[in-house]
C-alpha cells in the first residue's frame, strides 16, 4: 500500500507549512505529498514550492479553476499512492494519522474509504460542545442507518478522509460540478455501493484539528479526541 497525502490549498500561505510539515512527521511517512495550489492570490504557491525544493517528496500543482472538488480532482489525477488521504491546508495531522488509517484499511479489505471527526480549537466553548456532540451522539447513529442499514450513503468528514485510488477511479472521481457545500455527502453516496466505508467512531485516532493561535503549540502527540478522551 503506498499513500499520498493531498493538500488542496487556496490563499494558505500562513497555514500550509504546519500542515505540510505535519505530514513530513508521521510515524508513517506518506509516500508523497501533493499540494493543490488552488487560485490562489497570496503566496500560497511560493510557500508550497520553498517547502518542496528541500523534500523529494513533496510535489506542487498548480490549478488555476477555483473550487476544492476541482482540486482535488487535479490531485486525484497526478497521484501515484494507492491509497489518497486528503487533509485540509488549515488543519494538522496527528502524528499517527497515516498509521492509523493504513491499519483500517489493510485490516478491513472491503472498505474503500476511512474518515475521522476535526477539533476545532479556534471556536469558543459552546462551539466546540456542540461540534463534539454531533461527532458522539449524530454522526454515528447517522453512519449506521444511511450506510448499513439503508445502503444509500455515508457519513464522511470532507478535510478528513482516505479513500483507495481505485474506489476513487470506478466511480469517475470527484464530482466538478459541485462547487463547494455537498461534496462529502455526494462522495460518501457515491462510494457506498463499492464497499465499507470506516465509521468515524472506528477511526476516532483519525483526528485533524484547525490550525489557529491557539493551535500552534499542539504537536499531534496528545490530541483531544472528541468525548474528553486522549490519544497518545
């Protein structure tokens, strides 16, 4: 199984090294890292070229048509991995992200995609709650009847999935006539029919969090999983 790492980036200049180096220290290192300069007007794209000029393995795409399904699109395309882990340039991955999600996938070989829940540490307490009671009380329940139950579609995070290269393929890829609200409900429907998508409670490790202030003193080693529990 080899995985590349997407990062689809527009006007991310200030948050895209965190992300990037993020995924450069995975105890599971990705195969390679493809970054989606998506139209962007800062310097976006010079940031994602400086990183990759010192790592062999990290590529740059520019994509000049607006819109994260078209990006990751042109990511789906260039990619060599057999297995494609998207991430959003705002957030951070746990040190053990791609680790996690290569054990599902090897374990479980009907399923074509794993997701996980986001923590989002720039929202006041009230936001955080209720983001963290969907991912408990929710999604779950939701997963399970629209997924196992009716077969019609899947709960599945959009800036935190893997999904196998081939699933991705049988299915045409991304759909580019989304431009932007939907997209992960269209891709969960769309994949359902392929095989098991992991439920996000199997994959509660499987955890990126926003990048802000407050953020930044995170490494991944110890991140707060939704509940109140810790992941080492």
């Amino acid at each position: 199984m080899t995985i590349t790492a997407i990062v689809c980036a527009y006007n991310e200049a200030r948050h895209l090294p965190a992300c990037v180096f993020s995924l450069l220290a995975q105890t599971r290192p990705p195969d390679e890292v493809l970054v989606v300069n998506n139209a962007s007007s800062d310097d976006t794209g010079v940031v994602a070229r400086e990183i990759a000029r010192g790592v062999p393995n990290v590529r740059v795409i520019d994509e000049p048509a607006k819109g994260l399904v078209v990006a990751r699109e042109t990511a789906r395309r260039a990619a060599r991995g057999s297995v494609l882990a998207y991430v959003d340039a705002d957030c951070r991955a746990p040190l053990r992200w791609l680790e996690r999600v290569e054990a599902q996938l090897a374990r479980a070989e009907d399923a074509v995609a794993v997701t996980g829940p986001y923590k989002f540490y720039d929202w006041d307490r009230v936001g955080r709650a209720l983001i963290g009671a969907y991912d408990i009380v929710v999604a779950p329940p939701t997963h399970v009847l629209v997924h196992h139950t009716l077969g019609i579609g899947a709960i599945l995070y959009g800036g935190n999935f893997a999904v196998r290269t081939s699933a991705l393929a049988q299915i045409g890829g991304f759909d580019r006539r989304i431009e932007f609200h939907g997209e992960d409900t269209n891709l969960g429907r769309r994949l359902t029919p392929l095989g098991r998508i992991e439920e996000p409670e199997d994959v509660a490790d499987v955890v990126v969090f926003l990048a802000s202030d407050l953020a930044r003193f995170m490494t991944g080693e110890a991140v707060c999983v939704t509940g109140g529990a810790f992941m080492d």
